[in-house]
C-alpha cells in the first residue's frame, strides 16, 4: 500500500527546472478577492482552495504561492488552480461557500467549462468542501478536505452537517486532531459515497506537507477518473527528504540562519534551520533555547506543535516541510521579534537549560 502512496509523490512531486512562473488572474467578485493560477496548456481540471479561519479585522487577501509547490506542481501538469479571500474574514460558512461558487462560475464564463472540478480546503476550509460535498456537490467532482474542523459553527447557524456527502471526500488529518474526522467518517459509512481517512503521523493542525497533499490529490482524482479504491485508514506520511545544513556556525556555539516566510495572517515565522541543526547545537527536544534577534534575547521551547506551550509563550518545531517553524501561541511572532523574510537570527543553548 505504501507504493501506492509513493508512486503518486513520484509523478506529482518531480518539478522541471527554470520554468516560467504561472499566469495569475487577480480580481474581486462581490467583495471576495480572487487569485487564479493558469498553466500553459490546460488539461481542463479545476482546483478550488478553501482557505481556513482568519481573524476580523485583518484584511483580505487571497495569496496562491504560484511560484512553490504544491500550486506550481498542479499548474505545471496542466491544472487551473483558484481562491478566494471570501467577503469577509471570521467564522463564515454559507457565504464562503457562495464566494467558492461565484469564483467557478466566473472561471466557467471567462475560460470555459472545466471538465471536472475538484475542491481542497484547510480548518475551517476543510469544513466547508464537506459542506459542499454534502449540500452543494452538482458542480463538483471530489474533495480533500486537510485538518478539517468540522465542529466549527456561524453565530448565527445557516447551514450543518447530514452525514451524507454526495461525492468522493478524502480526509487528511494530522494524528493528533483525528478524533472530529474519524468520527464523521464512521458515521458516514452507509452512506452512498462514504468518505475515507488519511492520517498523517505528525502532531499539529493542517501540518501537512506538499507532498502529502499532491498524493491525496492524485488518489482523490485516480478514484474519480479511473474508478480505483481509496484505502481507508491510510497512513499518508511522506518525510521530507534530507538537505544540507544551510546554518552558519558561530564561534561561540551558536548558530545562525534566516527567516524564509512569514505567515500572512498568524505571523508564524519559517526558519531555514532543520531540527539536524538544534541537535548540532546540543538543542533536544522538550528543552527552552534562545532566539537571538539583535540585541533581544527570547526564550523559545523546542516542541512539537503550538500546544507545546502556554498561550503567549515561544514555540519552535520542525514543519511539515521539514523546517523550523518558530510562532508564539495565539500571538504574531514577526511583529513582537520585527522580523521579516531574509532577516538573519541566532539560536543557541540556554546556559540554564
């Protein structure tokens, strides 16, 4: 079974040299950003993104990362990828739904019909694609639904669950959060299309890596298209591969990357440092480090996911990618540390730990 897996990775994760970056459409349907990654030479397959819960007040935005994969491998084997920002940020259901569907229809009159459309939504998106394969699914083909946060409500509730989703739906969930996903698809099971879990033995919330993503994709369409099986209850875990060490050591037994990303809602900054990295610095697991910034020094706990700490405390771990992901527990690292992508930070063993 895990050839299965591996075989999809393969033909999806393989990403040609120097090519052109995609063309990208930007515009605005009723209030709702929209962003829409074209390939070359579109082999008529559709991906809508869901994006998940952002806080009001934060403005809108619908950000694709066409230039990285996951979306630059989909484009490059010929698909069309979209999102929305939705109207509006916060808990929205319905009409995140109806911005996904004004988005479709506004890809269909401007390039034509899409042969089939699939969905892939994240937390509150995960949410919503298993709303839509339940209530909404004429116009759709199958969905993936990643870290889905399936007990999230409106304050004012318009629309829930039946426990009958109408067409394929492919849940991929960190082993951590699998109790809401398991639990809807065993109760699901007699329905007519019953869904599938994938776990993915990492700790986190949609801490999934591109390409798990690409692989539950490929299966969800080789399913649609071809009629094959979905396992169920699969173990979807692809490691990243090993890279080499692009840390500075200093001479004092420190060691110095950089900020690659910063997260456009949360703050949460993307080191280039491996957890390879800490353990040349004699940095465990479970143990507090510092976090260098100019002449700050911050204290930072080296876990596994943001729940490692306490609201308002420091918290490293490796990403999906394989990467450090720095953040602080329901705060905005890069704003509190005034950071941004390229910055040069430090990291070393605390003389206390």
């Amino acid at each position: 079974m895990r050839r299965f897996l591996l075989l999809f990775c393969a033909l999806g994760c393989l990403l040609p040299a120097a090519l052109a970056a995609p063309k990208l459409e930007e515009g605005d349907i009723n209030g709702a950003l929209y962003a829409i990654a074209r390939p070359d030479h579109w082999n008529g397959r559709l991906l809508l993104l869901a994006h998940g819960h952002r806080p009001e007040g934060q403005p809108l935005h619908a950000k694709l990362y066409e230039d990285t994969p996951p979306v630059r491998t989909w484009v490059e084997q010929g698909w069309m990828v979209a999102i929305s920002s939705y109207r509006r940020n916060g808990l929205i259901l319905r009409e995140a739904i109806a911005d996904l569907e004004a988005l479709r229809e506004h890809i269909t009159q401007r390039h034509g019909t899409p042969a089939r459309i699939y969905l892939m939504g994240e937390s509150m998106g995960g949410a919503i694609v298993t709303l839509i394969a339940e209530h909404f699914s004429d116009h759709y083909a199958g969905a993936v639904a990643i870290g889905a946060a399936l007990d999230v409500r409106e304050p004012a509730p318009t629309i829930g669950l039946v426990m009958q989703p109408q067409m394929p739906l492919l849940f991929l969930t960190n082993q951590s959060e699998i109790a809401g996903p398991s639990g809807y698809v065993q109760a699901t099971q007699r329905a007519d299309k019953p869904p599938v879990l994938w776990r993915i033995a990492r700790d986190g919330h949609v801490n999934v890596n591109s390409a798990e993503k690409i692989a539950a994709l490929a299966a969800l369409v080789n399913r649609v298209e071809n009629g094959a099986d979905l396992p169920a209850d699969f173990d979807a875990t692809i490691a990243p591969p090993p890279r080499p060490s692009r840390m500075t050591l200093n001479n004092d037994g420190s060691g110095t990357g950089r900020v690659t990303d910063v997260h456009p809602v949360y703050g949460n900054l993307t080191l280039d440092l491996q957890p390879d990295d800490l353990r040349r610095l004699s940095i465990e697991p479970n143990v507090w480090f510092g976090l260098v910034v100019g002449e700050r020094l911050i204290r930072v706990f080296h876990g596994a996911a943001f729940g490692s700490v306490k609201r308002g405390e420091w918290v490293a771990f490796p990403d999906a990618e394989g990467w450090l992901a720095v953040a602080i527990n329901r705060g905005h690292a890069a704003a509190d540390a005034k950071l941004a992508p390229g910055d040069a930070v430090t990291v070393r063993r605390l003389r206390s730990e």
